[in-house]
C-alpha cells in the first residue's frame, strides 16, 4: 500500500514537471511569434505666463525735471504720441540752430572753395595770356634791336608821333584859356589832366621812334636780352601755376573743408538726438500699464518711466520647456492652454517661434516658446500662469 502511494506521488510530480515545461515553452513561442509593443509618445505640457502681444519699459535718456505729462495710466495711446516732456527743449532747440547754422556755412565753404577754383583759374589763364604777349614783344624788341627795325614800324611809330603830336597842341590849347585860372577851378583841372595824358602818350611815342631809328648800343642790347629772359621767366611761372590750379583744388583746403562740415553735421546729428530724447514718445500703439512719473519730478536717466503694453492679441511664453522636449515642438505646431486660475477654460494657439538661445533653470537646460493664443476671454491677465500643452 505505502508502495502504490509513493508511485502515485512520483507519477503526480512527473505530470506536474511535464506541465511546466510544456507552459514554459509554449510562453517562450507567444514571445517569439507576439508583434513588437507600439508605444504612441503623447504631448508636451510645461508651465507658462500670458504676455501681451508686445510691451516695452520706457525711461529718459538724459536728465532734468519732468514739465509736462500728457498722459494718465490706463490710457490707451497711439504710437508717436508724446508721453512725457522735460524742460530742456528751449536750451537744445538753440543748440540745434546753431548746428544747422555752422552746417549751412560749412557748406558755403566748400562750395566758394568750388568757386574760387574757377575765378583762380580764369585768373591763371589771363595770367599767362598777358606772360606770353610780354614775350613776344621782349623777342620783337631784341630782334628789332640786332636786326635793325621794319620800315614798316619806323612809318608807323611815324604816323603815331604826328598824331599824337596833334592832340598834344590841341589840348594846350584847351588848357591855355584857363592857365590863369585859380588851382581849384573844376574846368582847369580837367583840361589840365587831358594835356597832362596828351603829353605822356606823346613823350611814349617819340621814344619809341627813336628807338626803332637809332642804332642799338650795348647796353640797349643787355637790357633788351635781360627783359626777354625776365618774360620768360614769368610765363613759365604762369604756366606752373595754372597746371596747378587746373589740377583741382589745394588738397589741404579740401581735406580742412570737408573735416569742417563733417564735424558740423555730426554736432547737428548729435544735437538733434539730444532735442528728441527730451520727450518720451510711444513707439507703438498701446495702454499705458504703469505710470512713473510726475510733473517736476527730477529725472534720472535710465530710471523706468512707463511701462507701454499692446493688449490687442494675447501670447504665451513657455518657462520650463527643456532641451529633451524642445526637438517635439515646431512652429505651427498647435497648442492647448489652460489656465490656472481657470480651469474650465481651454484655449487654442499656435507656436509662433522658439528661441535660439538657452536659459538654465534648477539645473535645466531650457529654451522659450512662444505661443499665440487664437482664442481669447476677458478675464486673462498678463502674468496669469497656465498649462501649455503641446499637441504631437
């Protein structure tokens, strides 16, 4: 009897092995043949703030007292209108006159500069024209001098003195009714100065008949060398100076001339930013959400002013979007936005970009998204923390 039971016992714990096995086996199958496990990767949600659609801090860029505020907070303004004034206007306003004065004559300069560049050379040329016809008549006077004269100059040298001669007598005769006549008489002294020229003219025109009849010496010879060299000399340096001013304008005059405007438009440019910075101008349209300002209130420059916010589309700023999600978000992606304070309220938006520069949060690697929301309620306000939910 004990017998038979030990054998049902060994027969029961070989059906009980033979069972496991075949279990084990048949396991190991469904894991060979089972279809691999298809994990779906769900959205990102990370915190965020609502943002208006732009907003800017606004301060003076130099110092004085506050003379007029032309807004109040909570006013909604357009860009370009004047929030703030100081009480410098009338002080750089002069100033700015007087660069645009300095600038007007400096630009008067270089334009005489143009100016006198053509009068120089007109003068030049005049110069040399006069140079040259002097050596001709030093040449002519030496030639005639080695050569002998023309008959053709004798005759006319000639003709010249009996002319001459004759209005010499003529004008005697005018003076001689008046020679008596007191030294202040008007008509004595003008028929005095007409014999006195007469004369002159005709003394000139006998020396030159002499001249051209006489037989030159060695000294009329020395001289009339010395003066064609002196012509020469003259029209070579009429010719220097006029290659010289036909060659533009005294490079130092020029470089002096253009440092003196560039100065002046600079001092204007500089001015002129100095007039602007004495009123505070909106640079978009907006509500004004602080308001740091009074009127005579001394100013310290970079201090904030005003704080200038665009409500007229609201946005979302992620603040813990990290470097493992940041490759799961696109731009145009779609994006649910939950607020805190409302969390019946769900609202749809669209990713407008995401930042190319990182920010280290707790230990984080973390970049910003920046959402806008195409849905809107009248109960969001800027800072309102909410759960952005990211859409796979």
């Amino acid at each position: 009897m004990k017998k038979i039971l030990l054998a049902l016992l060994a027969l029961a714990a070989g059906l009980a092995l033979a069972g496991c096995a075949q279990t084990a086996a048949a396991t190991q199958q469904l894991a060979i043949d089972a279809p691999p496990t298809v994990v779906n990767e769900s959205g990102i949600t990370v915190d965020g703030k609502i943002v208006p659609q732009e907003f800017v801090n606004l301060s003076f860029n130099m110092s004085g007292t506050v003379a007029e505020l032309l807004v109040e907070e909570g006013q909604q303004i357009e860009a370009g209108q004047v929030i703030a004034s100081l009480n410098q206007h009338e002080r750089l306003a002069s100033a700015v006159s007087g660069a645009e004065l300095e600038v007007i004559n400096a630009r008067q300069a270089m334009d005489a500069l143009d100016e006198n560049a053509d009068v120089s050379t007109a003068a030049a040329l005049q110069k040399v024209a006069d140079a040259r016809d002097a050596v001709r008549v030093a040449e002519r006077r030496l030639r005639n001098l080695q050569e002998g004269s023309p008959q053709t100059d004798i005759d006319s040298a000639q003709a010249d003195v009996v002319l001459l001669k004759d209005q010499l007598d003529k004008a005697e005769d005018d003076f001689n009714p008046y020679a008596g006549k007191p030294e202040d008489n008007l008509k004595r002294a003008t028929y005095l100065s007409k014999m006195a020229d007469a004369r002159e003219i005709y003394d000139n025109a006998v020396r030159l008949l002499n001249n051209l009849e006489g037989t030159p010496n060695e000294i009329d010879l020395a001289v009339a060398e010395a003066n064609l060299l002196l012509a020469e000399a003259r029209l070579s340096l009429a010719e220097t100076d006029l290659a010289e001013m036909q060659s533009g304008i005294d490079p130092d005059l020029l470089e002096a001339a253009q440092a003196r405007l560039s100065a002046a438009e600079s001092a204007l440019e500089a001015t002129q930013a100095a007039l602007s910075d004495v009123e505070l101008v909106a640079p978009f349209g907006g509500t004004v959400v602080k308001l740091d300002l009074k009127e005579g209130e001394q100013i310290v420059p970079g201090s904030p002013a005003v704080v200038l916010a665009d409500f007229s589309q609201w946005k979302v700023e992620t603040e813990d979007l990290n470097e493992m999600e940041v490759p799961r978000v696109a731009v145009g992606q779609t994006v649910t936005i939950t607020p805190d304070a409302l969390p019946e309220l769900t609202l749809t938006g669209t990713v407008e970009s995401i930042s190319q520069i990182y920010e280290e949060k707790f230990g984080d690697v973390t970049y910003t998204a920046r959402i806008v929301l195409q849905d809107t309620d009248p109960r969001l306000r800027w800072g309102m923390t909410v759960s952005t939910h990211f859409e796979p």
